[in-house]
C-alpha cells in the first residue's frame, strides 16, 4: 500500500455567512493517506457535505488548509482548482449524476473530454473501464435505460476514469437496493484493493464498515475516529468515548 | 476542449428537444428567407434587365417630352413633339452621330401568304440604327424611304409557314387598309430593342418612320401626331413627297420619342450629345418648342439610366424588406436567447456534474454558446434554401433568368453565426458562473 499523503486537512474551518455565521466545520484536521478507506459518519448537519465539497475541490475553507494531491486548495483560482478536481478527484453520488444524453461510455469519457484527451483515448479508456465494472455489453446505453446498480457502476468508472488521487463517494448505495449495494460496494473493495484511495460518507452503519476507519463527525468537529480491522471487519475503536475529546491523526485540532 | 466536441454535445442536446428547437429557429428561418427571397427575385430581375441591354445601346439616348416628375419609366405621358425637321438638325449636330423619331403605329392585323393574325401594338416605326448591326439574326437593316421592314423570331414564327428575308408581309391598319412590306431582316431576339419597347418577348415588326408613319399622317391632316388614325386613305399613296398644298405632310408628322446616339458610350460623349440635342430641341425655333410651352419637359436617358430607376425602385424595397428581416431577426434571437434561458435552468444538475467532472467555466460557457450558434445557423441555412426556392419560383413565374446570390448565403450564415452568439452569451454566461455545489444540489 502507499505511504503518501492523499488528503490532508489541517485545522480546517469553514463558515457560512447566513443570518448568523454557521460553522459548518469548526477545526478539523484529518490526514488520509494514498490507498487508504475511509468512511465518514455523522448526523445530518454534521458537516459531512461541507467535508466532502473541500476534499473535493468544490469549495475553500475559510480557515486552515487543505491539500489534495500535495497542492493547497485554498491557493488555487477558481481555473486551477477545476483543473486540480478534474484529475485528482472522482465523484460518486447517491443519485448517480449521469448526464442523461449521454451513454454509458460517453459518460465514463467525459472528465477525459474536459483534460483535452483525443476522442479514440477517451474512447479507449472509457471501454476498458466499463469492462472492469461489468458493463461491457451496456456500454452504448443511456442512463434511463440502466438500473440503479448498473447507473452506479457507470458514475464509479467515470470516477476512475482520470486515475483520481481520491475517489469521493457521497452515499453511494442510498438509492440502491440491498443486493445491488452489495455488488457496488464489492466493487468499491476491488477498486480499493487495487490502490485507489477511496472516501466514503454514509449514515449506514455497515456501508461504513466496509472502511478500514470511521470518521464520526458531530457540529462540525471530528468527534473520533474508529478504527476497522479490514481482514475481519469489526470495529476496534481507537480512541476514548469522550464526545468532548477529538482525536485525530494530527494533535492540536481545538478550535 | 476542441469545437468539434462542444458541436457534437451541443447537437445531442438540440436533437433532444426537436420541436422546441425548431420552433426556436423559425423566427430566424422567416427572416433569412424573406431577405434571400427578395434578393434572389431583385437580382434575377436586374439580371433580365440589365442583361438585355447590348453594350451598344449604351450610347443610345432615348428622348420624350412629358410633364416634370410623371412616374412610371420611359414614355410615360409621352407627347408627340418633335418633327422631322427638329430630327434633322439634331442629326446634323457635331456631337450627334444619329437622331430619329420612333413612333409605335397601331394596326388592326398581320397577313402573310393570305393568313391574317391580330396584331395590335406589334408595328413600330423607327430610323434604321434602331436596328442594330448585332442584333440582326439574318438580312440587314431596313432604309429609310423603303418599304422594308425587320421582324423577330415571333413575329417570323407566328404563321403557319415561318416568314424569312425576301417574303412579303401585309399591315392591315386601324383604319382597315392595308400596306405591304418587304422583310429585309430578322433580329436573333423577340425582346424589345430598347427601352421604349419594354424588354418582355412579343412579335414586333420595325419599319422606317418615312414612308410608314409619315403616310398615315398625310392621311389624317394636320394636328395629330397620335396613332389613332382612322380614316387613311392613303394607301399606297406616294410617300413623303414633300408640300402638297394644304393637306398635312411628312414636315408635319410629329414623333412620340426621339432616339439620339452618340458616337461612343463614353460618359463625356453622352453628356455631349445629350446636351447639344437638348440645347437644340428646346431652343425657340425649334419646331418641339412650339409645344413644349410650359407644362412638358424633354427626358433625355441612356438605357441604363433608365433602368436606374427601376433598380432604385428595386432598392428601395429590397431596404424595406430588409428593414422586417433585421426586425424578424432580433425577434428570433430573443426567441434564442429565452429558450437558451430555459434550458440552463432546465440543466443546471448536468452543469454542476460537468463542472464537478472538471469542466471549465469556458467549456461550459463555450458549450451553451455552441448550442445557441447551431440553432442560429440551421435557421439562417433553412432559412437560405426557404427564401431560395421561393424566389427561384417567383423568378420562374414571372419568366426572368435565375440568378445565384452565392454573397448572400454566405452573409446569411454570417448572420446566423452572429444572432447564435448575440443571444447565446447571456445564457452561456449564466450557465458558466452557476456554483458546481448548488447545481449538485439542484432538483
């Protein structure tokens, strides 16, 4: 597995100005290492979106920094940060965001069409792809004509499709069945496997448990982080029960 | 990215909404035609026109007196004033290398080889370089003080048997009586010869002004210049045999229209003649001044100048049509722009899914700008082929050669290139600046 950095967030704050300010992220620090598995838990309003829209380049903190990739996002125009997200970043939603005009493979292809790659690479790539996920014989299907499974498997190999540094999977079997989300999620294991670093937010326990750590987020602060024996899957927590005391992979993250 | 792809997605989202795509386009479609329409009918027209005018007509002078500012083109309120004695001195002008009367003399039918056809406004009396030299198909020239005549195709052709150089043809006159003429020549067209005649095809018969017009006036008496004779008596009588007492002459005989050439087309040449033979006619002892008076003024214009008029005619509805096109234009670019509206609100998730992907904010801007710029370029291209065939049916309907307005295709292109990107960059400039956050969100 490797040893760098994929992800590093470092006292990481960010507020939004509504009628009162809103610290959807109030000091966070958390180092995701390159093949890493990581879930993020957390209620509603945690922070878990404001966590993935930094990690994944969608957004600036307000505070702190974070670096995807080894470049410090908050750095960056709006130009390079669209360039930092189309190559080292993946997406995975719950509700698949294909474009529906598009097929299959023209899906899988796009981030490759917005890196200016020639349109037989793309093509090229997009295919090969689509193999891996087991969608070789779907590959010049629209999106209403797959199911929510195979619609997923598509997102997850457009995802791929640049060789992200971090693929982000924002409930990715929310609107799954519970077979399908199985073959999904086992897919997500093969691509983990593989080397990719992979970053999952859920609510569901067993989605998460896949992982081999948990993030728990509560009012915008890492409440802790919990360990997973990835060969027997069972949860080993490595830090106190403290609500009060965060643990992270780096010290000093009180805000 | 490449503009081949933004065409290809922007095509795919077009091909998606068909009607409502083809419904946006309309307005440009109705404005392209109506200015392709027009100019292809304008330029096929001038092209008629102008096309039957031979280089040397172009110092051909046409003259008639009518009252300042009669509308209507060559000939119109013409009033016969000018005498063979006013000709004369024209002719002998420096500046002049010919002047003769023409007369249009109505008869009642032609014969030849004993079949009779009505024909009405087909004789035409005129001086022998009416005809000129390249135009003659077969023969020569008609002579002045001959009876001989020159005909066209349609009038050659018009009788059971076609009549050629040599034969005979028999005039049958208003009045009834009737004159023979020798066919000495036939032209290569059945159009007119020149702006007088208008430039339509009919049968024509062209005979000396002396003896034709100049008998029928011996006939009637004096005071009517007119070719509504009706009681000639003087059939076969002697022509132009200069006074004979009492009775009107050839002297008196006055012509509807003047035809003075100059001895180049050369503009200097022209003006030349024109003014010299004005100077002349207008002069006080010139036998049109008696008529003259007040009231009438003497026209004196090239064939192309007179055709001047009806170009300026012609351009000045070609700015009018032009005029609803643009409005037409502006109405479909708003229409454009609004369905370009709709749709990045419509497509607000897919944006933000681009952008997530690591689309650009000028790939997304270029790719709605190259939706709004193919629905501005299929309209303007339908628009083309719609004012096309429209204007090639009217140019067959009216009988006038087809003209090509290749410039004006281009342009129409142009034109919808430009109304694709006038009403697409608000659109695609709202589409670029949409947050990938909210868009993600978007239901």
């Amino acid at each position: 597995m490797a040893t760098g950095t994929a992800v590093s967030l470092e006292n990481v704050r960010k507020t939004y100005q509504l009628a009162e300010p809103v610290h959807a992220l109030d000091g966070v620090d958390l180092e995701i290492p390159e093949g890493s598995y990581t879930a993020i838990m957390g209620p509603s309003g945690s922070g878990k979106s404001t966590l993935m829209n930094l990690v994944g380049c969608l957004d600036t903190p307000t505070d702190g920094t974070v670096v995807v990739g080894g470049q410090d996002v908050g750095d960056l125009d709006d130009r390079e940060r669209t360039t930092l997200r189309g190559m080292t970043v993946g997406f995975v939603f719950q509700t698949f965001n294909l474009m529906p005009r598009l097929t299959a493979l023209e899906n899988v292809a796009l981030p490759q069409l917005f890196q200016g790659v020639s349109r037989n690479e793309r093509t090229d790539r997009a295919r090969e792809l689509l193999e891996r996920v087991g969608l070789g014989d779907r590959m010049d299907h629209l999106p209403n004509e797959l199911s929510g499974g195979q619609r997923q498997r598509v997102a997850l190999a457009r995802a791929l499709v640049n060789d992200p540094t971090i693929v982000l999977a924002d409930e990715p079997s929310g609107n799954l069945d519970t077979e399908t989300e199985a073959d999904v999620l086992d897919l997500f294991d093969e691509f983990h496997d593989a080397g990719t670093t992979m970053l999952v937010v859920t609510h569901e326990r067993h989605v998460a448990s896949r992982a081999e750590r948990i993030v728990h987020l509560l009012d915008g602060q890492i409440e802790r982080i919990e360990e997973l024996d990835s060969s027997d899957a069972s949860p080993r927590s490595s830090a106190g029960h403290d609500p009060d005391e965060r643990t992270g992979s780096a010290p000093g993250a009180n805000g | 990215m490449r503009p081949l792809e933004f065409g290809r997605l922007a095509w795919r989202s077009i091909g998606s909404h068909r009607l409502r795509s083809a419904l946006t386009t309309l307005g440009i479609i109705i404005g392209i035609a109506a200015v392709i329409a027009f100019v292809t009918l304008g330029a096929s027209l001038q092209a008629g026109l102008l096309g039957d005018i031979s280089p040397d007509d172009q110092r051909n002078l046409y003259g008639w007196a009518a009252e300042p500012e009669t509308e209507g083109g060559p000939l119109a309120g013409a009033q016969p004033v000018f005498t063979q004695d006013d000709l004369e001195r024209v002719d002998e002008l420096e500046d002049v290398d010919a002047a003769y009367g023409y007369m249009p003399i109505s008869t009642q039918a032609l014969a030849y080889d004993g079949e009779l056809t009505p024909q009405s406004d087909a004789l035409i009396a005129a001086g022998p370089p009416y005809i000129r030299p390249e135009t003659i198909d077969e023969g020569r020239q008609f002579e002045m003080g001959e009876r001989e005549a020159v005909i066209n195709p349609a009038v050659a052709g018009q009788f059971e048997e076609n009549v050629s150089v040599g034969d005979e043809l028999t005039i049958v006159r208003q009045g009834g009586e009737q004159t023979s003429v020798t066919v000495v020549g036939i032209t290569d067209s059945s159009e007119g010869l020149s702006p007088f005649e208008g430039f339509e095809p009919s049968p024509r018969v062209y005979v000396p002004t002396d003896p034709y017009y100049t008998e029928e006036v011996d006939g009637i008496g004096a005071g009517f210049g007119g070719d509504e004779a009706a009681e000639d008596e003087a059939d076969e009588a002697d022509p132009a045999d200069g006074d004979d007492g009492d009775a009107a002459t050839a002297e008196d005989a006055r012509f509807l229209a003047i035809v003075v050439e100059a001895p180049s087309a050369d503009e200097g040449d022209i003006d030349q003649a024109r003014d010299s033979a004005l100077a002349v006619l207008e002069s006080d002892d010139s036998d049109a001044s008696e008529l003259l008076g007040d009231d009438l003024e003497i026209t004196m214009q090239t064939s192309t100048e007179l055709l001047q008029q009806l170009q300026d005619i012609l351009d000045l509805l070609q700015n009018f049509i032009v005029g609803i096109a643009a409005i037409s234009l502006v109405v479909g670019s708003i229409g454009i722009a609004n369905i370009m509206l709709v749709s990045v609100t419509e497509r607000t998730r897919e944006i933000g899914i681009m952008k997530a992907v690591g689309a650009q904010n000028r790939d997304v801007l270029g790719l709605f700008l190259t939706e709004a710029v193919v629905l501005g370029v299929i309209g303007a291209i339908l628009g083309t082929v719609l004012g096309l065939a429209v204007g090639y049916a009217g140019a067959w309907y009216i009988d006038i050669p087809l003209v090509y307005p290749y410039e004006y295709v281009a342009l129409a292109v142009a034109v919808g290139i430009l109304v694709g990107v006038l009403s697409g960059l608000y659109p695609a400039w709202r589409a670029a600046r949409t947050d990938p956050i909210d868009a993600l969100r978007y239901e």
